[in-house]
C-alpha cells in the first residue's frame, strides 16, 4: 500500500499580491481601524503584512473558510 501525501489549499484571491494559500498561514492578525492591515505568520515562520484591499480579502477569505468548518465535513466516521 502506496501513501499519498496531498498538500492543503485553501486559496484566497487579493487584487495587488494575486493568490495566497490560506492553508500556509500558521497566525492571522487583523486590525481594521484606521486602515486595514493583515499581519500573517507563515507556516515556516515568516512572517509578512498586507494592506488595504489586500488585507480585506484576506481577512473574508479566512473568515469564510472558518465558518464552512471543512475539518468537519471531510471527516470520515469510524465505527
């Protein structure tokens, strides 16, 4: 029996910086006042900021794949 390992991409379009893999991101801070901006740690431990439309995306994208509960929903059931 052969083990595939199939790597985790939860995409996220931004206008400025083009498609980020939200599945990557081990932290996400967001302050929305007085300007957006998104501070993501990198699963390597990088860490980079996003600003304006950017950060906004960002931060729905994250949002949005939260409320889906995805871990859920694939879950196998073992009886």
């Amino acid at each position: 029996m052969h083990i595939i390992s199939v790597p985790t991409v939860f995409t996220c379009k931004t206008p400025n910086v083009g498609w980020l893999n939200l599945a990557q991101i081990r932290q996400l801070q967001f302050r929305e006042i007085p300007n957006p901006v998104a501070v993501v740690t990198w699963h390597n431990g990088n860490t980079e900021n996003f600003f304006g439309d950017d950060a906004t995306a960002i931060m729905e994208s994250w949002l949005e794949s939260s409320n889906n509960n995805y871990r859920s929903k694939n879950r196998r059931n073992v009886s």
